[in-house]
C-alpha cells in the first residue's frame, strides 16, 4: 500500500507538472479567439471517452454568443429552417390550423387552395393519425403534430380524422402553404377599420396593402392596427410599412454600431396612406420590427399609441448561414428612433424576467410605474390590465380551456349552420338567439365540474360571453375576421382607442 501511494503521488506530481506546461504552452491573450480552438482541440484529444464532436461545439457556439447579448443566438439546422419558413410567409405543408383543447386536435381553418381544402377537409374534422401515428388521445406534442405534417412539396402524408362519427384518411400531397401576418382586416364602423398585424413576414407589406385597399373601398378614413404581442420579424418590412404612412423625407429609424456607421431610413413620400388617420395598439409583446413601426409613427406625430409599454428589443440582428443548415444571428448595432430614442431596454443579470418585473413594480396598472429611459416605446395612452374580470370560474375554465372545448363541441352539433354563415350582422343574430350561456354553463359543470356562484358570474359573465361568441363563431365562413370582431367588444385597449380617435 505504501509503494502504491508513493507511485500514486508521483503521477499526480508529474501530472501537475505536465498541465504547468500546458498553462505555459497554451497562454494567449482573451482578445486571441485561438483559445476557444485550443480548448476545443485538447478536450478531442484527451478526454476520457470518444467525443461527440457536434454536440460539444454547438454548446460552445451557444455559450459564447449568449455571453454577448440577450439575442444573439445559434440555431441548429431545424430551428433554423422553422424559423425562415415562418417568416417567409410560406412552407410546405397540407394548409391547416387546428387548435388542441384537450388532448385531440380539432382543424379550425382549412386554408382556401390548400392540399387539403382540395380534398375535402372541414372546420371541426379532429385528427385521429398521420400516416401510422396515432396523435389523438394521447398528449401529442402540438409541436410535433406540425412537423409530421409538414414536409417537402410533392411528398405525401396521409391524415385520419373524425367527422361526427365518421373516420375519414385523407391522402395528401404537399404543397407551398401561405402563411398570413393580417389575421384580420374589417370595418368596426362607417368610416374607421381595424387590422390585427401578428407579425412581420416576408409578405407583410402586401397583405397590408391589399388589406388596406379593400378597406378604403369600404370608405376607411382612420385605422386601427393592432400591434400586441407581435415580436416582430423582417426589418424591411417595417419600413415598407412605415413608408405608406409618412410624408417625404421624414426620418423613419436609424441604426448604429461601433462596426456600423449610422444609417438613416426616410420615407419615400409614395405611401398611399398618408392622408389616412392611424392609431396603434401596443403591450409588453410587441417587440423589434412591431417597436420600429411604432417609434416612426409616434416620432412623426402620425399615429396615437395606445396600450402598455412595449418589449425594448431594438438591436439589428444580422444573420449568418452555414454549409450544414446551421446559422446565427448576431448583434450588430441598436436601432434608435427618429428623435434618438434607444429602442433596446438595458441588459441585466435578470433580462428574461423583465415583463415579471414590471407586474411587479406596478407598471402594468399605473402609468406612473413607466421608465421612460428603460428603453421600448412608451404610449401616449396607457390602459392599465383590469384584473376586475376575473373570478375563479374564470381561472378554472382558462386552465381546463373549458370555453374552446365548448366551442369546438358547439361547432360539433351546429356545423352546416355555421359554415353557411358569411356576413357579420348576420353572425351576431344567429349567436344572439343559439342559447350559448345555457349550453356553455351546463357543459363546464358535466365535462369539467364548474359551476359559477351567482356573484362569480355577474363579474364574469359579459367577458366569458363575448369569449365563448368569439370562439363559436370563428367557425364561420368569417374565420378570425368574426373572432376579432366579436372580442373587441370587452378589449378595454381597443375601446380606449375608439375613445381617443
């Protein structure tokens, strides 16, 4: 034992000897990137077990560009294509959304021209398999149901669903699939329309335009656009936008970086919407491109803010692709309004719990709570969060999402009604005169045993009405356009909005 402890301590001595070489061998200066290599190279070639080279250097990417900012990110091959597919504004797929309100998918739009509109597939049908896959009952992962069913164009998928009782597989080739940012576009009275702008893809500008059209042929004179909790998306598109709204020359963002030179954006004084009045609907949600917009029409004095202090992510992020499908996206200047504001909020050890903080603070209820140097795009009307609304019938029916399994159940018994429904007015006499409230209070309380004291719904009522009507009709032929309509009648921002046009 004494021999073995006396070879034992010599190892460790001629070891420690050895890595004082390596400290010699291996110094650089932190400004030297060769140190990350070096690190890299004597993990390959001394490590106890075989490497998995790509999964080491992915982490190491991850980790070094996480050490710079918030949002400069690596992202893997699948991640990537996801994300540029979503903001392209199309990919290949068979042209459906569903929801899943309990644990089985239900379709509540069959997008028009898509593979599977082609082929038959309704509103309500519930998706039983994708080819072999059983995705019904289960807990499928909604994430994972979309990436069975999406695919390159021309291959095929087959998709089982229930139709009442009926099990229908429908055999689908895929095919390109628009995706929309303008969830919705509709007049809320003779002269003022409201458009609900989720995000900015690729074809963001020309399906605002084409909204924005259709819209002034209906007589618009003033717009409301609804901005909240859209994070943003393409650079170029906020300007295009920006641009149909402002006079020539006027200054629309600007952006720097100590590798960047400023750089100015102007309108170009074309915009068709110049004459048009705008106001915007803003929150906490609303974030980079959506905060660019913003900042332009605020600066500009060309539209009223409306809302809650918006996200503060104003960095330009440039992207770059590698040969495997991998790429980054990397910080490269901020972006500031017309008038200088920096959009970007300060980083902070705790960055990602910023929007707890600001419940926390009280922000979200009193608009003294505001920072204005705490960067995002402060309105010029705050709507603080009515928390009046909600009761525990309210909380238990959101957790259980008793009130879209209604509606889907509703939709169930009332189908051919409903698809036949194509007009506004003539949706809200048919929700008027369904007994909705009845049927909706008898269902929570069989399939989810809930039941409302009289002083829960008296506070409760009105909003889960207008929720429920909004839900059953957004399986009419008027899809979001009818779920928007119908729930701006409790959105006390909205309604703020209408009161300060």
């Amino acid at each position: 034992m004494l021999v073995l402890g006396v070879l034992l301590g010599a190892g460790v001595v001629m070891t420690a000897n050895r890595l004082s070489e390596n400290r010699r061998l291996l110094k650089v200066q932190y400004s030297d990137w060769r140190k990350l290599n070096l690190i890299l190279q004597t993990v390959d070639e001394n490590y106890v077990d075989e490497v998995d080279r790509e999964k080491v250097t992915e982490a190491a990417v991850s980790a070094a560009l996480q050490a710079l900012d918030p949002h400069s990110m690596y992202m893997p091959p699948r991640r990537l294509e996801e994300t540029e597919e979503d903001l392209a504004g199309n990919f290949s797929g068979i042209g459906i959304q569903f929801n899943v309100p309990n644990d089985t998918a239900v379709v509540i739009e069959v997008i028009p021209g898509g593979p599977a509109e082609k082929l038959g597939m309704q509103p309500g049908d519930r998706l039983l398999k994708v080819d072999t896959t059983s995705i019904a009952g289960v807990s499928f992962p909604q994430d994972s149901m979309v990436r069975r069913m999406k695919g390159p164009s021309g291959t095929k998928v087959t998709v089982t669903v229930k139709r009442g009782s009926e099990v229908i597989p429908f055999d689908i080739t895929r095919a390109k699939i628009p995706t929309h940012s303008v969830d919705a576009a509709f007049m809320v009275n003779d002269t003022t329309a409201f458009v609900r702008l989720s995000k900015f893809s690729r074809t963001t500008a020309a399906e605002f335009l084409d909204a924005a059209k259709g819209l002034q042929k209906q007589g618009m004179k003033h717009m409301v656009v609804d901005l909240r909790d859209n994070s943003g998306g393409f650079f170029d598109q906020a300007l295009i936008l920006s641009n149909y709204f402002l006079p020539k020359n006027k200054l629309i963002v600007y952006m720097e970086g100590l590798h960047r030179k400023r750089e100015e954006y102007h309108a170009d004084g074309k915009g068709f919407l110049k004459d048009v009045g705008l106001t915007l609907l803003v929150s906490d949600g609303s974030a980079s491109s959506s905060e660019i917009f913003a900042g332009a029409m605020q600066d500009n004095g060309r539209a009223k803010l409306v809302g809650r202090r918006t996200f503060g992510k104003g960095l330009v992020q440039e992207p770059v692709n590698f040969t495997d499908g991998s790429g980054i996206r990397l910080t490269v200047a901020r972006f500031y309004t017309p008038s200088g504001r920096c959009i970007q909020k300060p980083y902070s050890d705790d960055y990602q719990y910023d929007i707890y903080k600001r419940y926390e603070n009280g922000e979200m209820v009193a608009a003294d709570s505001m920072h204005v140097d705490n960067g995002g795009i402060v309105p010029d009307v705050f709507v603080p969060i009515d928390t009046t609304k909600v009761e525990s019938f309210y909380i238990n029916c959101n957790r259980k999402a008793t009130t879209m399994r209604f509606a889907s159940a509703y939709f169930d018994g009332h189908r051919s009604e409903l698809q036949a429904i194509d007009s506004y007015p003539e949706l809200v006499r048919y929700l008027d005169r369904a007994g909705l409230e009845k049927g909706f209070l008898a269902f929570a309380k069989k399939h989810d045993g809930l039941e409302p004291t009289a002083s829960e719904w008296q506070v409760e009522k009105t909003y889960m009405m207008t929720q429920v009507q909004a839900l059953v009709g957004r399986y009419s032929k008027l899809g979001d356009n009818a779920f928007y309509h119908l729930y701006l009648q409790t959105d006390d921002v909205f309604k703020a909005a209408m009161a300060n046009l």
